[in-house]
C-alpha cells in the first residue's frame, strides 16, 4: 500500500480515523482544561502537569492487568467502550466543588482504561491494513494527531480564556460520544484475533515473551524513555508561559506533523531505517537552549523543531512490527503505548518536581539533556552483538490463554531506539 488515496479506499480505515481525530481533540482540548483549572487552585507546576499527564502514570498497571484483552476482545465493542467510559469521566472532572483527590483519582481510572484502548485500536488498525500498510496508515494517524492538536489546542485555549475550562471539558466530554457513535456505525463486529478470555496470567505471559527478545526490548525502551522525558519539557509549558501554553501545544504540534510527513512519505526506506537516532536527538537539544530563558517566540520556534523529532516513533513502530507474529500485534503495540504513556506520565511528574526546586525553564533543560543521553546510550547498546540464544516459544493458539509463537527475528544492524 503506497498511496493516501488507497488507505481511505480500504473498508473501515476512516470510521476509526474520523473516530480517532475526535478523541484526539477532546484528549487535548480537555487536558489544556484541567491544566489550567489545577494550575489556577494550586499555583504549583507538578499537579498542573501531573494534572494534565497524570493517565500516563496509571498505564503501568493497566499494562500489567488488562493488556490481554487487546487481542482477546471484540474491537468494536471495546473501542466503544473506552470512548464512553472517556465521555463520562471527563463530565465529572467538570464538576463544581470536585475534591482535588476526586479530580486525580478520575484523571488515574482514565488511565487504566487508555492502556487497554492504545492496544485495541492499533492491533485493529493493523488488521485492517496488514503490515505492508501499517506504517504508511500509522503516519496518517500521527498526522492527524499533530492537527487535531493544533486545533485542539487552539480551540481549548480559546475556550478557557473566553469561557471556562469545565465548559471546555463538557465539550470534551460531548466530543468523546461522538467518537463513539462513529466506531459503533462504522466498523463491523470482528471476532478477536486471539482466543481465550483476558485474564493477568495471560497479559504476564505475553509481556514477558515480547520483553525475552534483545531487539524488541532496546526498541521498546527507545520508544518509551527518550519521548517520555521530553513530554516532561512539554508539561510545563503552562507553567513556562501561562497565557501562551496553547501556542506552545500548538507549534509542538506542528512540528510533530511535520516529522510524521517527512518520516512517512519522503525519506526513502534506506535512510529512514537509519533515522532514528538523529531524530531521537533532535527531539531533545532545542530544549537544551530553554536554560537561556528565550521568549514566547523563539521559545515557541523551539518547540516547533525539537517535535519534528517524534518522527522516530514511526521508524521504531515499523522494527517492532516486523519482529512481532500478527496474532499478538495489538498487544505489541498496546505494550508500547502503555509503556510510552506510562513513561511520559513519570518524564511529567519528574519535570514538574524539578520546576518546583528550581524554574521551568531549568527542569525542561535538565530533562532535555537527560533524553539525549539515553538515547546515546541507547544507540551504543545497540551496536554491541546479542548474546546467541533462542526465543523462548509459546503454546500454539490452541490454548486459548496463551500467546502464540513469535516468528523468527529479522537480523538487523540498529535495534531502533
């Protein structure tokens, strides 16, 4: 699959991208909201950004507990049920006289549903398309991501500013019904890809068998940790620029939709396999300059071009697909947007303690210099030889609780990071 125009032609590909563009604004729109409203009680950066990021943190357990069902249930059924279970937390986080410990513990149980939604919707998005397709489906949808933030985020800071934030989150809440009407009259009833009912057992025996191969582990870590960390950066632009946050969300936005365009449509497949580190490192440095204090303009200019790196994500998507067998696909991925959101859920609540003790200028430069490491680290690792051993194999689909065997690993130069 090589063109637009033929991902749109393939059945069920725009009800879940028509659907996900409608998450994604509510996503943004009501996390601005909370933000502001958490930030405008509490005059502290950490519950803002936690605030805001503070699902991230709950996607750990939920990757622990519920990841099985990725692949064990019904996709239309789930997705819909996320979308609601999305709608009517988000009308309670508008509630007058919500206890600050209320607030939060909503904000975790949103969590915990994310991290078996991510799984869901990209094993269904790569059922759709099959891996020939996967990548070129997946940066439409972080193109689309990178514009529905902008608008979003546009909206959602016109929104606060001109009304309040809890009529942003009721919107919000509105928009995440839509969502899902849309996935509950545009897909069709599919049987799950693997049998058996979810239970922890099975998400324990599955993680444990996509973490047991050498270069599925270094891509994971270097889809989770580098990314993390600089959406710590991103979590205190409400702190770093009270009345222009929104700019910033929307220029990290554009700059993301830039990466994806140019990571999924123009670098050849030679030099994109290769464009993970590069990318990885350009997504940190530019906040590197934040301890100079820059203005809303530069600062915004910044933000703009350190986001074009979270074009890597596609690169290191792709190697992930290609070592994982299709029938465990949605829960490869769900581990990885678990892990990813768990991540920038910790890089958040890291940056934010360290804007307490010092600026937000200073955390987001340390935590910036923090992902360029890693992800040097990261590449080092790579390069070192694998110790010869086999995968561990699994019992065949016939029982229905455990995952299926892995193909055999493609033999690659450079693990993505």
């Amino acid at each position: 699959m090589r063109s637009y125009q033929q991902l749109f032609r393939t059945p069920e590909f725009t009800p879940l991208f028509l659907a996900s563009c409608a998450q994604t604004v509510a996503q943004t729109a009501s996390g601005l909201a909370l933000g502001t409203l958490v930030y405008r009680a509490t005059d502290s950066p950490l519950l803002a950004a936690v605030s805001m990021f503070g699902p991230a943190l709950a996607q750990v357990l939920g990757a622990t507990l519920f990841l099985s069902g990725a692949d064990r249930l019904p996709p239309r059924r789930a997705l819909v049920g996320v979308c609601l279970s999305f709608a009517a937390g988000t009308a309670l986080l508008a509630l007058p006289g919500l206890a600050l410990w209320a607030l939060f513990a909503v904000v975790l149980a949103q969590g915990l549903v994310a991290s078996l939604g991510g799984g869901v919707r990209w094993g269904l998005l790569n059922e759709i398309l099959s891996k020939d397709g996967y990548l070129l489906g997946r940066s439409v949808f972080n193109m689309m991501s990178g514009v529905m933030q902008i608008a979003g985020y546009a909206t959602g800071g016109m929104l606060v500013a001109a009304l309040s934030p809890r009529i942003s989150l009721l919107l919000s809440a509105a928009l995440y019904a839509v969502a899902a009407a849309v996935l509950r009259l545009g897909l069709t009833h599919r049987r799950p890809r693997a049998g058996g009912r979810p239970s922890v057992s099975a998400t324990w025996r599955t993680n444990t068998l996509l973490w047991s191969s050498r270069p599925r582990r270094l891509t994971y870590l270097g889809l989770w940790i580098p990314n993390g960390l600089v959406v710590g950066c991103e979590s205190l632009y409400v702190s770093y620029a009270p009345a222009a946050a929104g700019t910033l969300f929307a220029c990290a936005a554009f700059g993301m939709l830039v990466g994806d365009v140019t990571v999924g449509r123009l670098l050849p497949p030679a030099v994109r396999r290769r464009a993970a580190t590069p990318l990885l490192l350009l997504l940190a440095t530019p906040y590197l300059l934040f301890a100079l204090h820059p203005p809303v303009p530069v600062a915004a200019c910044l933000v703009a071009l350190a986001s074009v790196g979270f074009g890597a994500s596609l690169v290191q998507q792709e190697r992930l697909m290609d070592a994982t067998p299709d029938e465990l696909a949605g829960h490869a991925l769900g581990l990885h947007s678990a892990g990813m959101l768990t991540l920038q859920g910790i890089g958040a609540t890291l940056a934010g303690t360290l804007a307490q003790l010092t600026s937000p200028a200073m955390a987001m430069t340390a935590t910036a210099a923090a992902s360029a490491a890693v992800t040097l680290s990261l590449a080092t690792a790579s390069r070192r030889p694998a110790p010869e051993k086999r995968t561990p194999s699994s019992p065949t689909p016939a029982h229905p609780t455990a995952p299926a065997a892995p193909s055999p690993e493609p033999q690659e130069e450079h693990p993505s990071r």
